[in-house]
C-alpha cells in the first residue's frame, strides 16, 4: 500500500541509477566508490521515502520495477541538471567573468579613463567590466556596497586586505585670482585670516576636516562641500584656499602651491577588498593587473 511521498535526499538517486545501469548493488557500489551495503542501504530508505518500489532483487542481479522505469528518465534528467550545474560553478570558480564595483573618489575616475587603464584592462579581460561606485566617503565592501576600494587614510577593517599602491600627498592650493585679490598665506598660522574652502558635515571624520579644525579652528569656512571634486571648483572659483590632492592640485593651471606638501594630511593609497572576494577571479584579475600597471597608476594617484 503507498502512501503519500516524502522529501528525500536527491543524491539518492545516483544509487538509483548505478543499479539499473550496472544491473547489481555491488557493481553499483564499484561504479559509485561505496561499498555494497551503503549501496542498498540508501536504496531502501529511498523507497520508505516516496513509499514505492523502484527495484526488485532477482537471481541474476536487480532489475527497477515498472514503478521504478517510469521514473527513470526523470532521475536521470536530474542527474543531467546536477552535471550542468557543477559544470558551471567550475567555469565560474575559475574564469574571471562578470562585473567589479570598484569604488574611488570622483576625480580619480576621470584620471584612470584618460591614462588608458580601463582600456587596457578591459582589452585583456574583455568579459569583465569594472563599473565605479564614486564616492569621497568609504563605502562598505563588507556589507557588499562594492567589491574593490581605491582608498587613501586609514584602514583598521580587519575583514579587508590588499595592497599599498602609492602615498596620498597632499598641500594647500589657491587660485592666481584669488591670489591677487588676497594674497597667500605666509604659513600654516595664516590660514585662519583667509576664506578657507573645507568639507561639510557629512565629511567631518575626513582627516582634511579635522586638520582645518586643529590649524583654524575659529575661521567660517567660504564654501563646503562634500567631495574633493567640489573642493576643487570652489578654489578654481577663487571663493578660498584650501588643501586638495597633489595629483590634482599641481595638474591645475590656474591654481598654485601656497603652502606644502602637509605632512599631517599624508596617507597611503591601498587597492582593498574583502577576504572572500580576493580569492575570486574577477577581483584577482583586477589586482593582478594593478600590480604590472602600478608604475602607470601610482602618479595618477601621488602626483
């Protein structure tokens, strides 16, 4: 008498199908690396599960039920499924294919397209694609807001690694314009007696904020922003001066130097990412390749 299946344990049917292909349970076994009894073993709670019988043991070896050939095909359709899959979690595991996040400030994107390394790049992977998540702000690769950060301060994530590029340099710039208007501070003690451009409220923990703070503390700033690209515009604009990235700062040929480099606001560059993605192939190809094109890299960064 049936009664109504049961969930059972699909790599069952493997055993299902070594027995009706190589007609005995100790044949099956061989087939499958088992020995004989785990062979019928599984066989019989494979029936107590859907409550039917799929073969019957004969003189000269097993052969399936009627029961047990209506189902055949549809074991064997899953055993193909199950070959598929594991045919394409190999391609996936080991070909480097799909999309990488890659979050860096806004400028720096601007920079690598010119430099030819996203061409480059993608000429030698072309089934990756490196899409960019801009932000000034560290964006969460733990919690899976992007896979690779280009980040310059300080990392203590324990759950990311990577790899110093290069160091991130930084001075204070003023436009001629401004300039001529105002003149230049003589010194880092000056800058509280200048309009001064700095980060808002949402960028209060950028080492940049906290320096402007502790150099001039009582000094309103002329423009905020929250990113180093509307730092940038705001002293091209002449609105004040304020400190921006050597990379960017020097490249400018309507700013000029007036103070440093500053120490203080020095960090190191570092490709990061998580434990886990770093032993991916699309993010180890994204490394490799930033590794041989470092020399081509680190000035778009450094300055």
């Amino acid at each position: 008498m049936t009664h109504s299946p049961s969930r059972f344990d699909w790599d069952d049917l493997k055993h299902l199908l070594a027995v009706a292909r190589h007609g005995s349970t100790l044949a099956a076994g061989r087939a499958l690396g088992v020995d004989q009894s785990t062979v019928q073993r599984r066989l019989v709670e494979l029936e107590r599960r859907i409550g039917q019988s799929l073969v019957q043991r004969q003189p000269s070896g097993y052969r399936l039920t009627d029961f047990g050939q209506e189902m055949l095909p549809f074991a064997e359709a899953v055993e193909r499924s199950v070959q598929a899959f594991e045919r394409q979690l190999r391609t996936l595991g080991t070909e480097a294919a799909g999309v990488i996040r890659l979050t860096c400030p806004e400028p720096i994107v601007n920079r690598i397209t010119q430099a030819g390394l996203l061409d480059r790049f993608h000429a030698r992977h072309p089934a990756l694609h490196v899409q960019f998540v801009m932000s000034d702000k560290y964006v969460d690769l733990a919690q899976g807001e992007a896979d690779v950060a280009l980040r310059s301060g300080d990392t203590d994530d324990d759950e990311l690694v990577g790899r110093k590029i290069g160091d991130s340099i930084w001075a204070v710039y003023a436009s001629r314009a401004y300039i001529e208007r105002h003149g230049q501070p003589a010194g880092i003690e000056d800058l509280a007696s200048h309009a001064l451009v700095g980060f808002d409220d949402t960028m209060t923990r950028h080492r940049i904020a906290q320096w402007l703070r502790n150099v001039a503390p009582d000094a309103p700033l002329a423009a905020r922003s929250s990113s180093v690209l509307g730092l940038i515009y705001s002293v091209k604009a002449g609105i004040g001066i304020g400190p921006l990235p050597l990379s960017i700062g020097d490249a400018e040929p309507d700013l000029v130097r007036v103070l440093g480099p500053v120490a203080e606001l020095s960090r190191i560059w570092r490709l990061l990412t998580t434990r886990e993605l770093r032993r991916t192939p699309r993010v180890s190809a994204l490394f490799d390749f930033v590794v041989e094109e470092i020399d081509a890299l680190r000035p778009i960064l450094t300055g």
